[in-house]
C-alpha cells in the first residue's frame, strides 16, 4: 500500500471529493484525520470510514487561523505526525459580476484561497520541524479547478480562488523545495459530486457539461481521490509545483460558440 503508515490530514472530507479522497488514504494504508465544518455529516462519515482504518473527524473552518491550529494539533496529539495534507475545502457562490456582493466575494476566497494558505503553512512549518530533526519530509496537495484557466461569469470569487490555489501551489512548492516537501495540485473537471448535482439534474445543463468533455462523461470522485494518493506518495518523489487536470480532457478542447451576426 502506497501511503502505508503515513498521516494524513484531508480538509473538507465529510462528503463529495474530500470523502473519496479519505477513503482512497485509507484503502492505501494512511492514518486520516480529516475535517469539515459540518460536523453532523462529519460524523457521519467518521462512522463510515472507521471500517476502512483509523480515521477521526475534527470540526475546522479552514478559514479562521484558530481553527486550522487546533485541526493541527489534533492531529499530532491522535497520530504523532503529519505526512500528508490535502487541502480540499472549498465552497461557491454563484452571482453574476456586477451583482455580487464584497461579504460573499469575501467568503469563498477565505474558505477555497485562504484556507489553503493557513492550513499551508501551519502543516508546512510541523514538516520543516520534522526535516531538520532528520526524519523524511511530506508532501502537501491542494484542490485547484479548470476553473484556474477557464473562468465562469456567475461564480465569479470561486474562479479566481481557484486561479490563486494554483499559483499559491507554485509559491509553497518553490519555498519548501529546499527542505524536500513536495507541493501539487489537482484540477478537477466536472465530477459528480453534491456541487455538481443541480446542474446534472437539468438536462439541458448536463448536455452542455457533456458537449465539452472529449471523454463523454461526468468524472467520479474516486477518479480524482487517485490522483490525490499518487501525488501523495512516494511514487511523485520527483514532482513538485504542478497541476494535474484530471477532466475528461476539457482543456485541450477548442470548441466554437455561436458568433453574432452583424
């Protein structure tokens, strides 16, 4: 198992993405302590991943720098180490540009950009301790998009997020490269997920989805959670500040849109 006997913290693990991801850890053979704000889904999950290994929910909003301490030490005071983060907390609000509002702009960037930047550096600053005591240094994941390269009008503060997640990817993994933690990230296409759900739910939306997925289908979460373990592992020893698309092959597509006429 290729994540046997590491620690691994996921964030935002309590359903969709973060679960598979959580229960993928675990199949390898990693210790979880994975957190959500929702703590009675939380729990919930907590239930169901404990059949797979060693799995503990802790309450955390990535958001709040309290908070992500505390998700920190407990994961220390549980297992006695970090190996892996996955920063995988993310939320969205769709309004079109001219309408949307400073607190709701301000709450997605806290949750998908800053909450990747706290939980960072506090994961970081445990593994450079862990390097200069001569033990083997860890590798941190974060949840980026094709959102990074794409941009969506209506969800506005998710797009940009996301943009930043993969630039941050590339600031963390330039600072830590000297002390052997590996930063990447993933981009995910569409992936079927509670997210995703309305719009799949509306045929006309889905056919859209479909229409620019070479691949011809909405991704699994499971898909992504593979990702997440291989870059995880010591199978990525050489790979550090990039991001993998997994999209069914959406960003090499040129398609057209109908062209106004004049």
């Amino acid at each position: 198992m290729a994540l046997d006997g590491k620690t691994a913290i996921v964030t935002g693990a309590a359903g969709g993405i973060g679960y598979a991801i959580a229960e993928r850890f675990l199949r390898e053979g990693a210790r979880v302590m994975f957190a959500d704000i929702d703590v009675e889904k939380g729990e919930r999950a907590e239930a169901d991943l404990q059949k797979l290994g060693d799995a503990r929910f802790v309450k955390a909003d990535v958001s709040k720098r309290l908070d992500v301490h505390n998700m920190v030490a407990a994961t220390i005071d549980a297992f006695g180490d970090i190996d892996v983060l996955v920063n995988n907390a993310g939320i969205v609000h769709g309004a079109e540009f001219l309408e949307i509002s400073e607190e709701d702009f301000d709450r997605v960037l806290a949750v998908n950009l800053k909450g990747s930047f706290l939980a960072g550096q506090a994961v970081a600053r445990f593994m450079v301790d862990k390097v200069n005591d001569g033990k083997p240094a860890g590798a941190i994941v974060n949840m980026s998009s094709i959102n990074a390269v794409f941009a969506l009008p209506n969800q506005v503060p998710y797009s940009i997020s996301k943009g930043g997640v993969m630039q941050l990817t590339k600031v963390m993994a330039l600072a830590l490269a000297p002390y052997g933690i590996r930063v990447n990230a993933i981009g995910p296409g569409s992936i079927m997920t509670d997210m995703l759900s309305a719009v799949n739910a509306d045929p006309a939306a889905k056919n859209r989805i479909l229409s620019r997925t070479p691949m011809g289908r909405i991704g699994e979460p499971s898909e992504i959670a593979s990702v997440a373990a291989f870059l995880a592992s010591d199978d990525a020893s050489y790979i550090t500040g990039q991001t993998i698309y997994a999209d069914g092959g959406r960003l090499p597509l040129n398609y057209t849109v109908p062209v106004k006429s004049s």
